[in-house]
C-alpha cells in the first residue's frame, strides 16, 4: 500500500523509536500539521489511532524478538511495559490470546538477503547497483518482508501465496483502468523477457513509484480554489470511470449509506446535539429520513475510492497525478467520493477566519470538475447537500466513543453545523 510522504516518515520515525516515549504532539510537530489534523490523517492511513498503532507495533516487535530466542521479561520492559504482566495482559487485549499461543500459529515470513534480491533484480533493465530498502506496511501489524524500495524511483515485490497472487492480479486490472484513465499508476515495468512479472514459485514485479506530493493547503484556499477544485473534481470521475470498468471483477460488499445512517450515525447525532448543544433542529432529522430516503434509491452505486480525501489525491506540475491508499471493497453511492473530498478539505482549516466562507468554491469546483467527465444526474445534484451530511454524522458518530478521538468528532460537529447553515447554498450549487 502506497502512503503519504507525512506518514511514511511517521511511521519511520515510530519503528526507529519504539523503546522511548512518542506523543501524538510529537509527531504532529514534525510532521508540521495541527495535532487534531494530523490525528485525523493517521487514523484514515492505519485504521488505528496513534496510541493504538504505536501500541501494536511495540508489541509486534517484542513478538518478534521474543520469537528469536530472547527473555520475555527482558523484551517487555525495553518496550515499556512495567511488568510482564502487564505486556501479557496487553497482548491478549490486542491479539486474544497469549504470546505463546500467537508465536505457534504465526507464520515465518520468507526473508530474503541482499544478494539474493540483487540476483532477482537482473531480470530488469535497470541500473544495478541501486540501494535496497525495506519499507513499512501501514497495516499496525508489521514490517513487510516482501516490498522494497531500489533507489529513488522503483518498488521491487514479492508475491508468495495463492490468494495473495489473486489480489495482484486484481490489483493489476485496477492499476491498468487507472493508466487508461491517463491517471499514474503503478503498472509493472516488463522485464528483459518481456514478462510483467518473473513467474515461478514467487511472483516479483518491480514497478515506478508514482510521482506527485498532496496538494498543499494554502493552495486549497489560495485564489485558484476553485480551479484546483474543478480538477480534484474530474479526477475523481476519472477513477470511478476506471473502477466502474472493474467492479465485476473486484466482487466488492454493498454499503448502503442511506440504512447505515439512519441506524447507527443519525441516532448517535441526537445524542449528541442533546449533549453538546448543536442547535440542530428535529425539522433537520425529519427532512434527512424523509428526502435522502427518497433519493438515495435513485442515486447511481458503484466501486469508489471510499477515502479521497486530499492527502491520498497527488499532483504533479499543477495537475492531478494519482492516488494513494485504496480500499477497493465497497460498492457505495458515487457521489460519495467527491463529497468526501470536499468535506476532507474543510475538516484541514477549521478555526482559521474567513476559511469556511470559501468552501462552498471549492465544493462548487469539485462536483462541476466531476460533472464534467461523469455527468451527475439530476437525483444526484439533489442529494449532494445529503450525502454531505452523511459523511460528517458517519464520522462524528465514529469519533465520539473513543477519547483519544474526540477532538475530531468536535471537528465534525461543527462542520456539521456550518454545512446545515449554508443548506441553501449547497443545494443551489446546481
């Protein structure tokens, strides 16, 4: 799984310094966002929250040091257990049973010595004397044996399992409907053969990273916002036209957005405009269930992105170049991928004056710059106000239970607020 330039150096950062403290300020700092923000990246790219995934990889590493030979008690407190009772009780909260019952069902990865990868790289037409390094699977579980980085430009991997050999040949058609979209991605690069892969008991399959960085904010908001919003736009319809290509292949679950809120996220919002004092009006609620419940049936459903969000959208030279970070396993309403990034670009400036007054630009340029390449219907021009909604409740309700996640579900609750306050704008863009 590709990442972020940010959290490929957090996560550098953390398994360089797993034995000593590490604060959520601390990398935020280093990484030069807001901690709320960067909290928010993190949990998108891992799934876990940093002390969650900090947690994980310290106990991953002392599994794998205790599975070498060393003292138990002796590993536990260099990873800053107390005791090892309280390393034993850890580790069955995260994996469900003890670390000798974990080590006899865990699998040996396949390692591989430098002069063996430098053998396999022979099979490419490229310069051989490039560095090889190991890189970190954004997972929370462990560091992968089975992807390197060569040099500045390549990715060299290995595919050893029947079903992991399924998923690379799915991810193949994905990464060539991408590159049919004249999107970047990350298509084998043949080797002397002429093979995209060398096929044996292993596949390896060496690839060109993709290049571009993440949009940075000030030019979000600067005075092109809507032009950088017109292309956010259009290249997300550009993958959904990729993705819609494949979907029959990828077999992906059916999320249904208009039932998962209405059951769970709508219910946890009353909770919490009780609770916190929203001001949100039960004419909101009723118009919610009433209307979106109307339209949802008639929106166009298919394979999306799921998290567009603007860190995973790269640019190169002005224009989009890719994307990063992909789910792949849900078949959701379409116009969910374009409001998630307009609603992943407000949750970045939250505070700062005037900010939330240029969003609906940048909204506006995101749903034409879509419209564009993947004409919106007229059901989908509608619900774009809802479907709005749904992503901010979705995300408040998911926040709120969790401490260390509550920060953001505030963050929610008052886009939330701001978005039901512009209504009539949205539902004017169109």
């Amino acid at each position: 799984m590709q990442l972020s330039d940010i959290i490929k150096s957090s996560v550098a950062y953390i398994e360089k310094n797993l034995k000593a403290e590490i604060t959520a300020d601390e990398l935020a700092n280093i990484s030069g966002y807001s901690v709320w923000h960067y909290h928010r990246l993190f949990t998108q790219a891992t799934g876990l929250s940093i002390a969650e995934y900090i947690g994980k990889r310290r106990l991953d590493r002392a599994l794998h040091e205790i599975a070498g030979g060393r003292r138990a008690i002796d590993v536990a407190l260099e990873y800053g257990f107390n005791t090892y009772a309280g390393f034993y009780k850890a580790f069955v909260r995260m994996y469900g049973g003890s670390p000798k019952k974990t080590l006899s069902k865990t699998e040996v990865s396949v390692m591989y010595t430098e002069n063996e990868l430098r053998d396999i790289l022979k099979n490419w037409d490229i310069p051989q004397n490039l560095p090889i390094i190991d890189i970190y699977i954004m997972d929370g579980a462990k560091v992968a044996g089975n992807v390197w980085s060569v040099g500045e430009d390549y990715i060299l991997k290995t595919i050893n399992h029947t079903g992991d050999r399924e998923a690379f040949f799915k991810n193949l058609k994905v990464m060539k409907a991408l590159a049919a979209q004249g999107l970047a991605a990350a298509i084998p690069i043949c080797t002397k053969s002429g093979t995209e892969y060398t096929d044996g008991e292993k596949i390896f399959t060496l690839t060109r990273g993709i290049k571009g960085k993440p949009l940075i904010t000030v030019d979000r908001f600067g005075e092109k916002r809507r032009e950088f919003g017109f292309k956010y736009g259009e290249s997300i319809a550009r993958l959904h036209k990729a993705l819609a290509a494949i979907e029959s292949e990828i077999a992906p679950r059916e999320q249904n957005l208009y039932t998962h809120v209405t059951g769970w996220a709508l219910p946890e919002i009353k909770k919490q405009n009780y609770q916190y004092q929203m001001g949100l009006p039960d004419s909101f609620f009723e118009d919610y269930i009433n209307n979106f419940g109307v339209l949802f049936e008639k929106l166009p459903k298919q394979l999306i992105h799921r998290d567009p969000n603007p860190s995973n959208i790269l640019f190169d030279s002005g224009e989009v170049s890719g994307f990063i970070d992909f789910d792949l396993s849900e078949r959701n309403v379409r116009l969910w991928d374009p409001c998630y990034c307009a609603t992943g670009i407000l949750s970045e400036w939250r505070g700062v004056d005037g900010i939330y007054e240029k969003w609906p630009d940048i909204l506006k340029g995101i749903l034409q710059g879509y419209d564009n390449v993947n004409s919106l219907t007229a059901e989908e021009k509608k619900a774009i106000y809802y479907v709005i909604c749904s992503i901010c409740m979705v995300f408040s309700a998911y926040c709120e239970p969790q401490s260390e996640l509550k920060e953001l579900a505030k963050i929610n609750r008052e886009m939330m607020q701001f978005i039901i306050e512009k209504e009539t704008i949205i539902k004017q863009l169109f």
